[in-house]
C-alpha cells in the first residue's frame, strides 16, 4: 500500500487495514441503534445514555490494552477485540423491549472495540516507518472511514426491508471477516515495554509533552460523537435519508486521507491541525441549516473535510511524541481521549438536545471545538 515497505510489512499493513475496516464495518453499522432504540418507545436521553455507555468499557479498558500490547505484542489482542465485538453484536438478537440488556451490551462492545482498535492502530503504526507515518496512518483511517458507506448505509436498507433482526445478522458478520483477515498476520518488531503494573499509561496521558494534543482529541471527538451518535434521529424527522450524511461523509474523509494524509509530514502537524480544528466548528454550527438532500450533502461534505484531515494528523502527532517502548501507551492514550470525547459527551448531548433541541445541541457542541481550536492553537507549541 505504501511505497518504501518491505513485503512483509506490506502484507501485514495492508492485511490489518483491511480487516480493521471490516470491524469498523460492524462498530459504525450502530450507528442506527437510534432507531431500534425509538422504535421500542425510547426518546433522545435514553439514545444519548444507551449510545454514550459504550465509551465507560471502551475508555476504562484502554490503560489494560496499551499495556497488554506493548508487553506482549498487538496481533492476539485484535484477534480478542473482534470476537468480543462479534459475540455483544449478536446479543441484541434477544432483546424485544427497552430493558437494562442495552446498556450491558454496549459495554461489552466498548471492551471489544478498545482491544481491536487499540492493537491494529498500533500495528499499524509500527510497520510505517515516521517519515510516512502521517501517509500511513491517513490510509489506514481512510479505510476505516470506508467502512460508514458500508455498515450503516446497507445497514438501513437492510433494517427497512428485512426488519431489525437481520440487521443485527448483518452487522455482527463483518466481525468474522476481520477475525479470518488477522489471524495469518504477524506481530511487528517492537521493544517489549519494561511496564509491569500499567502504570505509565497514566504517566504518559497526564505529561506536559502530551496533555494539549490529547486534550485537543477530546475535544474534536466531543464534536465527531454529536453528529455521528444522534445523525439518524437527528434526519429521520426531517423525511431524510442516513443514507446521503454517511455516504458523502465516507466518499470525502477517504479522499482526503488518501490524497491529502501525507500533507502534515511536509509542512508540519500543527500548521495542519490548527485551521482544521477551526473549520471543524463551523462545520458542526451548519448542521442547524439542513432540511434537504442537498444540504444534508454540502454539509456531510463540509463536516468531512476538516474531519478528515484531523484524525491522522493528531494520531500522527502522538505517535511522533511517543518513544518505541510506548508506541502502545501512546495510541491507547490517543483512542481513550477519543472515546472519552465521543461517548462520554454523549450523555451532555443527549440532555442538550432533548431540552433544546438539536439545534441548540449543535451550537453547542460547535463553539466547544471552536474552543479546542484556541486551545490547541495557543499552547501547542511543539507539534513540528
């Protein structure tokens, strides 16, 4: 996939990215729980707290990740992720009615997607050498992006011809196909981390060196999670497709990735961080302006772009901070900042939105990243 790479690394990067689309194919088709959640009488708080617990596992399992996969490799761990994912996706077959199930099932997915996600992004990031890491990691994340236009695009095909059981069939299977894509990979050569308790994970998150880009991932996914967790119960009343938000969201974020990932390793993080975090706010405040297809697709586009540009430039920054024995540590810290943000600012959401409504949500959120922007642009001062 990238030039410069031996086979072996290729094949592995290429094998792992693959199948980390898939999984993500799985994790994004629930995207639309939403509306299994309306559909059994819940309304927008129950939405925010159901979708917002899948960040309480999927953060707190982070710190034992990063120091399991820096301790003993990456491979075995994705492997654990995905089966955990696998089995949770199909739980919600049992459940007929607005119970406690939801938020145990949740749960048990925030701990698969932290095992999964956690040990490929790492992996990822060590078969590319730093000097194309940002290009690496924007092809590794466009792939994952890929994988919106296929889970909850098909995903709600599927929910409004077949019913909500199939779609849970549906969504579990691509589960198994990143467990057959990983299980032939190998693990990468890394220095096994001299960590016995876990214990510089924490170090790691709360150090000057790290503090402002991980506090500025917090934020951009504070703002990723209020569109992404409430977009279908957000269009459905307005007799708009989901279908055109991820679509358009998908088509531009792996564009930009692909084309674009490897802007930031020439002309710097910050200088790419910095505007993007400020169109990333403007996008969030238009969202309040949708009430058709076409705007739902110039927004989607507009959201897309600084988005796109965001995730692997910020990861990239991280990892370029990190030491080879904390490669793990840092990646973990850098996805528990971007589960905290996501789920946990869920709830907040979900109360905003149900008192204020959505528009007052978006608002919200936006000027909460416009305020990341400030903060990222001021006192992040060794990005380059």
């Amino acid at each position: 996939m990238i030039s410069g790479l031996d086979q072996i690394q290729t094949k592995n990067f290429t094998l792992i990215t693959i199948a980390n689309f898939f999984f993500f194919c799985n994790f994004s088709s629930f995207f639309l729980l939403p509306l299994f959640i309306k559909s059994l009488g819940g309304d927008e708080a129950n939405i925010g707290f159901i979708m917002g617990s899948f960040g309480i596992t999927s953060l707190g399992s982070i710190p034992l990740v990063a120091f399991l996969i820096d301790r003993y490799g990456r491979r075995s761990f994705m492997l654990l992720g995905a089966s955990v994912m696998l089995m949770s996706s199909l739980g919600y077959l049992l459940i007929t009615e607005l119970s406690p199930i939801f938020y145990l099932l949740r749960l048990v997915q925030g701990i698969g997607f932290a095992f999964f996600f956690t040990s490929s992004g790492t992996a990822a990031a060590d078969f590319v050498p730093q000097a194309k890491r940002g290009q690496g990691l924007g092809i590794f994340g466009a792939f994952t992006i890929a994988s919106y236009a296929l889970g909850p695009t098909v995903g709600e095909a599927v929910i409004e011809h077949l019913g909500f059981h199939e779609f849970f069939i549906y969504a579990s299977l691509f589960s198994v196909i990143a467990i057959l894509l990983v299980y032939p990979t190998g693990d990468p050569d890394f220095k096994p981390s001299k960590d016995r308790y876990g214990l510089d994970f924490f170090r790691l998150v709360f150090s000057k060196k790290f503090r402002v880009a991980l506090l500025s991932n917090v934020i951009l996914a504070g703002g990723f999670g209020s569109i992404l967790q409430f977009i279908a119960a957000f269009l459905k009343p307005k007799g708009l497709d989901v279908f055109y938000f991820f679509l358009t969201y998908t088509v531009t974020v792996a564009a930009v990735r692909i084309l674009g990932g490897g802007i930031s390793d020439v002309f710097g993080r910050k200088k790419i961080t910095s505007p993007s975090l400020l169109f990333f706010s403007l996008s969030i405040a238009a969202m309040i302006f949708i009430d058709s297809v076409y705007k739902t697709i110039l927004i989607s586009f507009l959201f897309s772009i600084s988005y796109g540009m965001l995730y692997p430039t910020l990861s990239a920054l991280v990892i370029d901070k990190a030491g080879p024995d904390e490669r793990g540590k840092a990646m973990g810290a850098f996805n528990a900042c971007f589960s905290l943000g996501t789920n946990f600012l869920t709830f907040g959401w979900g109360v905003i939105a149900k008192s204020f409504g959505f528009d007052g949500m978006y608002l919200t959120s936006a000027a909460f990243v416009f305020i990341g922007f400030l903060v990222f642009t001021f006192f992040e001062t060794k990005s380059d």
